[in-house]
C-alpha cells in the first residue's frame, strides 16, 4: 500500500503530534499511515494510545450465537463465499422449528445475543423475515436481536415499496434490538462494481443506519479490505463513516474485517497480509475519533492476529460466536467458536482485563448461571 515518494520521520511526526493533542486527522493523514514505509510498530502506539484514552485497560468480549436464515441471495456478490442460487443443492432455508432450536440452544449456553444476517432470498416476502425476528424474541425475550444488514433492510424497503424507516419501526416493534454493520464492504463505487456489482450502493447503506439511529437503534460499521481497493478507498470508506457517527452518534463499534477469498469469485487474489491487519486496526483507531470501540474480530482476522490487535487500537474480539457460517464459508481457519474461558486467556495473556459485554457494551455480571447487565 505503499507511493510513489517515501514518507520521512517528519511526516509521522506531524500526524503523531495531532494524534497526542486530540487534533482529528485529515485523509491525507490517514493516507500517510497505511505507507508501507510508514513504521507500523509506530503507527500501533499511537492507535494504542488512543485506545487507552477511550477504554483503559479492558478489553470486551461478548457470548453470542449466529444465525444466518437462508443462504439463497439474489445478489451474488463476488466476494461472498456463503451465497447459493435457489437451485443450488447447497441452498438451504431454515425452518421456524431450527431457527428456534439455534435460539433454545443460545440461551441454554448462556448467550446475551442473536447475530442474524443472511441471503437476500427473492422467494421469502418481508414478512418471512419480520417473523422470524417476531418469534424469536417472543420465545426469547432475554435475547438481543441484533438483526439483518443495511443489505436486507434496503431490500425489504425496496420490494414492499415501503420507505426505510417503516420498515425498522416495524422490526423494533417485533423485537430487533440492534443493527449489525455488514454489507458495507468498500464505499468506493468503482471497486463496489468490481466485488459487488448489484448490491446497494453507499449511500443506501448509509441511509438505513442514518434512520436507524434516528429512531434510536444502535448499529455497527464494518469495512471489508485487502481485495481489490487502494489505501485512499480504505480511508474514504472510514471517514464517510465517521461524517455519519458526527451526525447521529449511534455507531458503537467499527469492524474491519480481512477478506478471504477462497470459494469466492476473485478467489485469485491473496486477501491481507497480517502486517495489514494490524495497520488496518490501527488506522483505523486513529481516523475514528468518534467511534468508542474497534473490534478485532477473531473469525475474520484469525485468534493471533486479533489478539495482537489488542495492542494496536482494539479493544474488542467479539463473541464466543457460535455457528459462524460466512467468513468459514471462504476459507477462515479459526475455530468453529472460542469458550469464555479462551477468550479471557487470550485477553489476559495480552495484558489486558477482560469485560464481558451486552450488545449495547453495558458489563454483564454473571452468578449462579443467571445473568444481568450493569447499566453504565
Ligand atoms: Fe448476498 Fe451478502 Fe453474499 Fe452479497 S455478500 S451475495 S448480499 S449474502
């Protein structure tokens, strides 16, 4: 990711005294600190300074489980390893009864969260999907649904001819309790036409959290790299993002997360290096002034590479993940799901001291196998 011209000590300088006086960088800056010939090492103890002013010492996890309906998705977008067409014999719809028996099985193991993100599947009507977050949270309740991309949500609007937010007033009203940031991949829309060629643009994906943090909802952002974009589309794709979080607020956490391109169409591309990675975080941390957490999610950065990440601007592996389907889809060799008692390991041995979260980063306190949150 490296210019033309090498950057020098002075130019680091520059951005590392903005960063030390609480001076928003600029995209310039940004552009500056993805340089290969930028030091890393260097770049991660800004980050982590940053991380420390905003988090301490914690780092959060979370016990959660996925859920992804369906695979069938009209999109078929490049970069995706998980979608099937209809009659593909690896398509599959869930019923009522598994989606149920997922959730049963959730709750039994603890979990304060649903993730449920899946196929676009012309077949199903809106109404297929609005059920499915009905049911669920009417058997459990103590469940966080946090449900459907700004993907989904646009394609309900868009084949019930119903505005966005009458939509999400309608998913509240069943039960959905937070949004999820996929489906934002790169904003750019020329690298967009190149993974993703029919799926909804940025600014519909910026319209749907836009409404949905007007209504109230809480929504994460994410950013798929290490494809096909440049660094200027990397730091574009951010700071349209912390222009939104300027706006509304209502983005708790930004994800990066590591393309893998086995079993997907631009399967001849390597996806990122772990030097990558870990710059992504921590520019990241560094351009997202605004935002509170950075998540170095182990499924799509790998367990080593998140928890070094805990030291170069994250402050968060996410959840015990049980029953992830995408990103293991296209090749990731992490572990099916990591047990609390791995996550507070990797925690601990990167120095740092574990908090289990909500969905909403309110601390979970647990005592004889009943848990509450602690309002902050
Ligand atoms: Fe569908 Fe999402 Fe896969 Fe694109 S990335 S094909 S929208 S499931």
């Amino acid at each position: 990711m490296s210019g033309a011209t090498s950057a020098n000590g002075h130019d680091l300088e520059r951005v590392a005294s903005k960063v030390e006086s609480g001076q928003r960088l600029s995209a310039a800056d940004g552009e500056l600190l993805f340089r290969a010939d930028v030091d890393l090492h260097a770049v991660g103890r800004l980050a982590n300074l940053v991380r420390q002013s905003k988090n301490g010492n914690v780092a959060y996890y979370n016990i959660n489980a996925h859920l992804n309906p369906t695979n069938v998705c009209l999109y078929r977008c490049r970069l995706c390893a998980f979608s099937r067409d209809a009659e593909d014999d690896r398509a599959y719809v869930m019923s009522r009864d598994e989606m149920l028996a997922r959730a049963q099985e959730a709750a039994d193991a603890g979990c304060t969260e649903l993730h449920i993100v899946g196929g676009v599947d012309p077949r199903q009507p809106y109404q297929w999907y609005l059920d499915i977050v009905r049911l669920l949270h009417s058997a459990f309740p103590r469940l966080h649904i946090k449900a459907f991309t700004a993907v989904e949500l646009a394609w309900f609007a868009e084949s019930t001819r119903r505005p966005v937010r009458s939509i999400l007033e309608e998913m509240i009203a069943a039960g959905l309790g937070s949004l999820p940031g996929g489906g934002a991949e790169i904003f750019d829309a020329a690298v967009r036409r190149r993974i993703c060629p029919i799926k909804p643009d940025a600014q519909t994906w910026l319209h749907v959290h836009r409404t949905a943090h007007l209504l109230g909802l809480r929504s994460n952002a994410t950013m798929l790299y290490g494809h096909l974009e440049s660094a200027h589309e990397r730091v574009d794709h951010m700071l349209r993002l912390r222009q939104l979080q300027d706006e509304t607020g209502g983005f708790q956490a930004f994800v990066p997360l590591a393309f893998h391109p086995e079993g997907t169409q631009l399967a001849h591309l390597c996806g990122p290096s772990g030097l990558d990675d870990l710059r992504t975080v921590a520019v990241s941390r560094l351009l997202l002034d605004n935002f509170d957490h950075i998540k170095a999610y182990w499924v799509s950065l790998g367990v080593g590479t998140a928890q070094i990440a805990l030291a170069y601007g994250a402050d968060d592996l996410d959840g015990t993940v049980r029953h992830e389907a995408i990103h293991h889809e296209a090749g990731a060799e992490t572990p099916e799901m990591l047990s609390v008692a791995e996550l507070e390991s990797l925690i601990v041995e990167a120095g740092r001291q574990p908090v289990e979260r909500d969905s909403l980063y309110r601390r979970v306190q647990r005592q004889d196998g009943q848990w509450t949150v602690q309002e902050p």
